[in-house]
C-alpha cells in the first residue's frame, strides 16, 4: 500500500483510535475522516487533513496538529470544537488552507499568528 496516495474514509461510521498504521502509509497525500467520532485520538502526520463534520464536542482544537509540520490543508470547519485556537498552529509555515468556521471560540479575538501564516 506504498503507493496509495488518496484515502477517503469519510461518514465512515468509525470511532475509538486511529490506527497508527496510517503512518506507515509514504504515499499518502490526502486523508479524508470528515463525519467520524475518534474522540480526540492522535493523527499520524499528513499533507491533507480533513475533520470537519465530526463532534469534538465542544473540546479545545488539539495543540499537537501545530507539530504536523507537514500539512499543506487543515479543515476543521464545523466539528464542536471551543475555546482558544491553540498558538501552536502558528508554527503550521507550509500550510495554504485552514478553515476553522462553524466552530464556537466564545468570542475570542483573531489571534496575531494567523495574520503572520502567508495563508
């Protein structure tokens, strides 16, 4: 499976964990989990990484995904997420695409590191 490059698994109806094996997948560009419940379970590293439409609910967006200094696209559109948008994103320096709409951040203020992410 070295060569698989798109894997959609969307409104699959998985929960628990995502298999770690994911990452043993050197080809893969494009992961689509959107409308699952991994309930805050840890992601391999990845270009592409979609989970919008699930329900984290109402959790913090996890500061790992600032480590995945490989993702180009992150959308995490309408998934219960609340609280402070985490400054580790900031360190995202290759990432064109975030989108964090439908999500409720109680009114917080844009942070400045976005402003600086060349998105």
């Amino acid at each position: 499976m070295g060569n698989l490059t798109h894997l959609d698994l969307h409104w699959a109806n998985f929960s628990g964990l995502i298999p770690h094996q994911l990452g043993n997948l050197s080809g893969l560009r494009y992961l689509d989990l959107s409308e699952n419940d991994f309930n805050r379970a840890p992601i391999p590293s990845l270009r592409y990484l979609d989970l919008s439409g699930n329900d984290f609910n109402r959790a913090g967006i996890p500061s790992f995904l600032g480590s995945m200094g490989s993702l180009r696209h992150l959308d995490l559109r309408w998934a219960n997420f609340s609280g402070l948008i985490p400054h580790q994103l900031g360190n995202l320096s290759g990432l064109r695409y975030l989108d964090l709409s439908g999500n409720d951040f109680n009114r917080a203020g844009i942070p400045s590191f976005l402003g600086s992410m060349g998105i």
